[in-house]
C-alpha cells in the first residue's frame, strides 16, 4: 500500500457578482510536490450560476475555467504559464483575485491515493448530493 502523503488544495469558485460576495464551487484544485501532481477537475453547473445571476457570461467564465487543468498540466499548451515549476503553478492558480473566477484558501490533506482524494473532493465541496 502506497504511503500516506501531504497535499495541498483548493476549491475553484464563480463569483458571479463579486460586489455580492455569492459563489458557487465549480471545481477542485490538488497538488503534492512530493508526488509529482498537480491536477483540477471543473465541474460547471450553469443552471446553479445562472440563479445567482442571469445575464452572467458564460463563454467567459468556461474559457477561464478551462485554463486551470492546461496550467495544471504545464507545457506549451499552458503558454508562459506552462514553465513555471509544478509549485509556482499552483502558487498562481490559487493566489487570490478579485474576478469572477476565485479559489478558496489553500487547505492541507493527507491521502494515500491523489486521484480518488480530488475525486472525493469533488462529491464532496463541488457535486450536489443526490436529490438537489
């Protein structure tokens, strides 16, 4: 069984009307140096930031969305962004914005298993419970 390790996350938020302060958790941001990974899963639900706001625009908020698993991934696709160490991607990611797309404050984890903690992550913090 795999050792145990210490991560980093933040949750991707849409602050649709920042003067308001209302958000809606619309992803998952992960990272452990020591693991070699840095990965975001998105999850938009449009009909959930249209209730905060109508006439939000959306293509936007989806273009920046997508950004965030390029930077994550790094590489040319990531531009100048992309060769930055793993670190100082993450740093950049969830430094603090004050535009529609925002990530929470950094919080500490630890897991055995990376990918099923960012996809517990998501059930929990991102995904509606069954039944909303």
């Amino acid at each position: 069984m795999p050792q145990p390790c210490t991560y980093d996350y933040a949750i991707v938020r849409v602050v649709p009307r920042v003067e308001r302060g209302e958000f809606v958790n619309v992803g998952v941001i992960v990272s452990c140096v020591t693991s070699n990974f840095l990965q975001a899963r998105i999850e938009l639900d449009e009909a959930r930031l249209r209730a905060l706001d109508p006439s939000l625009e959306l293509d936007a908020i989806r273009a920046t969305l997508a950004a965030i698993p390029a930077i994550c991934a790094g590489g040319p696709q990531a531009g100048a962004l992309g060769r930055l160490s793993m670190r100082e991607r993450f740093d950049w990611l969830v430094a603090p914005r004050s535009t529609a797309v925002q990530t929470s404050p950094v919080h500490t984890g630890r897991c055995r298993d990376l990918a099923g903690e960012l996809e517990r992550l998501l059930d929990k913090m991102v995904r509606q419970p069954a039944g909303h």
